[in-house]
C-alpha cells in the first residue's frame, strides 16, 4: 500500500496540487504492473518557488560530493575537489536560468524516501500545466524515479558493486527507464504514449534554452531521455523487465559507453548475465 501526500509549499497553487493528488491516484497502480518495480510506502510531491527548487538541487549536490569526499582515498583528492568547483561553478550560473524551465525533479528524501519538486512556473513555461495528458505524463515519469530509488536504495547497491559507477551510464538507465515506462502509462491511460517535449513552450522557455551560457547544457540534459529510452526498449524486448531490473542491484550491470550508442550489445550482455 502507498500513501500519496502532495504538498502546495507555495501556499498559492491548490488548483495544481488537487490535480497531481488525482493524477496520482490514477498512475500509482500501474507503476508496478508496468516496471515490477515497488514503490515505497509513502510518495511525497512538493510544489515549490524556483528559489526553492534552487535551494534544494544546491542540497543534494552538496550531500552527494559529501559522501564522495568520504570514499576516496587521500591521493584521489584533488581530482574530487576540482570536479567539486567546477560543478558548482556551473550551477551558480545556470541554475538561476534552468529552474523556469525544468517540468520536474525526484531527489533523495529522509528515511530512503523520495520526494519529486514541482515549480508552477517550470509546469507553466514547458506547456505541462495547461493539459492534463502532459502534466499527467510528468507526475508518472517521476513517480518511476521512486520506484527507481527504491530498488537501488538510492544508488548505495551501485556504489556497493562498483567504486564509482559513471555517472552518465546512472543518468541514461534512470531516465531511459522511466521515459519508457511513462510511455507504456500514458498508453494504458489515454491509448497513445504522451511526450511532454511536444508541448508548446512559452516565449521564456524558449528564449532561455536558447541563451549561450545555458544552452550546452540544457541540450545535453536531453541526451539521457532519448538514448537512455532506445537503450532500454531493446533490453525489455531482448530479455524482458524482470532480467532489465537486475541492473538496480548490480552497478557492474550499467552500459558501457559503447552499449549506449549499440543498445544491442548491452541487452546481449543482460542476456548472458546471472
């Protein structure tokens, strides 16, 4: 059984939070039938300002390179400090910019619980808010991160099995996984899958995935949903999704760089795996 609790933290947005409450009520009982992955026993949705969006990422960077910091040995250290600087010289700049354009984020929670933060204004921007078919298919897209965290217990099985898994191969399976389950929600809920890149941006958005000092970035934020999607489409069609699902318990099990680009390989490597 889970519990849903959607919270408007923003106190102007009740309108939003009773229609992810219903939303969610709808795509909950298919996340397990479609992933065979559990969810946890509560799943929390915040509705929060840009600032606090802001606040929140800059959170659990630091936590992250806090617990990286803690596993390296003395000689590795400044490497970790340098790529420490560098990525939070990125966000200063761009996270003012990005968090009006971004529909949703699922981020580590107390108690290996999850908790997915929503900006009205990101929803508003993107052209989520204004249909329920896209909005619908955001809240799903990130209730499978849940269930996501869940099985990996927040990625602690991956640093167990593997020093330091590549962060970008985490990306691609994560948010391939989770583009391809919405995918297969979507369906059940409206007969055809619905993809929120279609929804049509505001003048804003546009203007600011546009801008030179983001818009590296943003385009290589979209490279995890598409190729991470053909990735792990051809390993539910090769080996099906109990054999994919080993991978949340196995870091030695994440693609390759080569298995990006030929998901063949990789569904053939799952295959041949215990």
């Amino acid at each position: 059984m889970t519990d849903i609790e959607v919270l408007d933290e923003t106190g102007t947005n009740a309108t939003l939070q009773h229609r992810i409450d219903r939303i969610l009520t709808e795509v909950v009982p298919l996340v397990q039938p479609t992933t065979e992955l559990e969810l946890p026993h509560l799943v929390i949705y915040r509705i929060v300002s840009p600032q606090t969006w802001q606040s929140e990422h800059l959170s659990q960077m630091n936590q992250a390179f806090t617990t990286l910091r803690a596993r390296q040995p003395w000689w590795k250290m400044p490497a970790v400090v340098r790529r420490e600087a560098a990525a939070r010289s990125a966000f200063r700049r761009t996270a003012p910019l990005l968090r009006d354009l971004v529909m949703g984020a699922t981020l580590s929670g107390p108690d290996l619980l999850s908790e997915t933060i929503l900006t009205p204004e990101g929803l508003l921007h993107s052209g989520v808010s204004t249909d329920e078919t896209y909005l619908t298919q955001v809240v799903a897209h990130e209730l499978v991160h849940h269930a996501q965290n869940r099985a990996s217990k927040h990625g602690t099985r991956w640093a167990d099995s593997r020093s330091a898994p590549p962060r970008l191969a985490i990306s691609i399976v994560e948010e391939g996984h989770a583009r391809w389950a919405d995918r297969q929600m979507t369906r059940k809920l409206f007969g055809t899958p619905v993809d929120a890149d279609t929804a049509p941006r505001s003048d804003h958005y546009l203007r600011v995935a546009g801008d030179p000092r983001v818009a590296d970035m943003y385009a290589a934020r979209q490279i995890p949903y598409t190729v991470g999607c053909k990735l792990v489409e051809a390993a539910v069609q090769s080996v099906g999704i109990q054999r994919l699902n080993q991978v949340w318990r196995d870091g030695l099990l994440l693609p390759s760089q080569r298995e990006m680009s030929e998901p063949e390989l990789w569904a053939t490597r799952l295959k041949t795996m215990t």
